[in-house]
C-alpha cells in the first residue's frame, strides 16, 4: 500500500478552506485515500468532517496512504496538496 508522509503546509492546519480542498481532491480519486496523524488511526480523506476531526495543524506530520489500482497517483495528489500553504491561494 503506497503512503506519503506530509507536513500541514497550511498556516489554519487542515481546517475549513485547506480541508475542504484536500477532501474534494480525495473524493475525485479513482480509490480511497486515507490519512493520520500522529501514529493515530486513519480516516477517510474525502470528508472534510473527518479531516477536521485529525486538528491536524500547521507543521504536523501526516500519512497519507490509499490501496488499489491508481493508488501512488492518488496519495501523490492528495500529498501535494496538504504539503503546499492553500490558505495563500
């Protein structure tokens, strides 16, 4: 199972605007993308409630992980994302 781990990249953490973005990009992959943090259990990137609940902040790191067929290109995307600041877009 591929897996990245990221920095929070966003000054807010993965908290409304950031989370919303990451979600909606997870939610478009052709698999289920995951994330934790801290060694905590995984949850469902592709609902910002669940991204929410991570109170994954500025500087923390995070695994992000997916199974499947286009699994490396989902947890690229979705890493990319969370390590870039979208709080200054």
């Amino acid at each position: 199972m591929p897996e990245k781990r990221v920095t929070v990249a966003s000054k807010v953490g993965l908290h409304a605007r950031p989370a919303a973005l990451v979600a909606k990009a997870a939610a478009a992959q052709p698999v289920a993308v995951r994330i934790a943090k801290d060694g905590g259990d995984p949850v469902a990137a592709g609902s910002v409630l669940n991204l929410m609940t991570l109170a994954a902040a500025y500087g923390d790191e995070v695994v992000i992980s997916a199974e499947g067929d286009g699994a490396e290109a989902a947890v690229e995307a979705v890493a990319e994302l969370v390590a870039t600041d979208l709080d200054a877009q």
